[in-house]
C-alpha cells in the first residue's frame, strides 16, 4: 500500500507560514528566480510543475504569454492561485494530479520551470517528462536545495513528513540526466539563504 502523499494534506496558511519571512524565508527568493527565468525566456507557453498556490505568478506578462500550465498534487492551493490570479483569465489552466502522471503533447512548451520538485521525485524519469514537453529552442530552468544550514523547526507533522521525504539532488547528477535527454547546462549559480541555507538555480536548453 502505497504512503499518502504529504503534499495533499499541508494547508497553504502553514506551507505559506514556513516558507514565509516567518519561517524559512524562500518565498521571495523562488519569486525573484522564476522571474529571472522568466523574464530571460519570455514564453509564450509556460509549464509550472508544483505551481502551488502560485508564488512568482505575478511576474507573469499576459501580453507577452497566452498559455500558463500549472500542475500541483494539492487542490486547495490550486483553489488559492486561481482566486489570486484571476487576471490571467483562460491563460491559467491549472491541474491536480501528479506531474508523472500528467500526459502533454510534445514540445508544447517554451519554458519549464521546476522549483524545489526534484527532492520529491524520482528525477531520472521526470527529466524525460520535462525533455518532452520542452519545445526545440524552450528551456527549463530548476532551482533545487543545497545541503546544509538550519532552519525554524516545523510545527506541523506534515512538514516534518516531507522534510523527511525530501531527497537532495546533486546538480552534477541532475546535470547529467538532462545531458543525455539532449538538454546542456547554460548557465547555473548558487544563490544565498537565510539560516545558512542555499539555492542551486540552472537552465537547460537544446
């Protein structure tokens, strides 16, 4: 029998609460990311796997992007991004359903960004995913957790089940996966935390 998925059960006000200025403080760094991301893209189709309820969503240029697929296992943040988000009227086409489970036509998008998705998957066959759906000249960019640092503890059994369920990927090897789909690295960094924590931010491309 498999093990219930915690992400279905962690409601967005805690989720929001750790990740906030309160907690761990990434909110604003997964923003300021995606917006680089973004903005160096500039998608007229966009995949956002693990969209949550939607932080960085306001980065997002309506002009300039007709289509925005967002993927997450938790209905009621998918209930919170439509509702913050409701300006992106038909653009925002949002899914509950696991991201290997989710079927796409190919090369159906020009940016796919995947952020803090891999801990929690098994990244060989979702890098295939992610080769799939990438249109010939699209990127995707990641942002993945380092090793080390300390955080507030988590007050939720929840969080502290994923926190045991997260498993660290190395960039080298995430690197390697996307190499042999055909994807190279162009460009990666490592960003800064708060609590001695850090961000490793890369974007692949054909």
């Amino acid at each position: 029998m498999s093990t219930p998925n915690p992400w279905t059960i962690v409601p967005a006000s805690d989720y929001e609460q750790h990740m906030g200025p309160a907690g761990v403080d990434q909110l604003a760094p997964l923003s300021a990311l995606f917006q680089e991301a973004y903005l160096g893209a500039q998608p007229d189709r966009l995949l956002l796997p693990g969209i949550g309820p939607g932080n960085g969503l306001e980065h997002v240029d309506p002009s300039a992007t007709r289509r925005v697929v967002g993927l997450d296992v938790n209905l009621q943040y998918l209930g919170i991004c439509r509702q913050r988000f409701f300006g992106l009227g038909p653009r925002l086409e949002l899914f509950c359903v696991p991201v290997a489970q989710w079927r796409s036509p190919p090369h159906a998008f020009d940016l796919i960004h995947v952020a803090l998705l891999f801990e929690y998957l098994h990244p060989e066959p979702l890098v295939a995913h992610l080769a799939s759906w990438l249109a010939e000249k699209g990127s995707v960019s990641v942002v993945l957790q380092r090793p080390g640092g300390e955080g507030p503890a988590p007050v939720l059994r929840a969080l502290e089940i994923i926190q045991k369920a997260m498993k660290l990927v190395p960039p080298e090897e995430l690197t390697a996966l996307f190499a042999a789909q055909g994807l190279a690295l162009r460009r990666s960094r490592t960003v800064p935390l708060k609590f001695g924590k850090s961000f490793w931010f890369g974007v692949f491309g054909r």
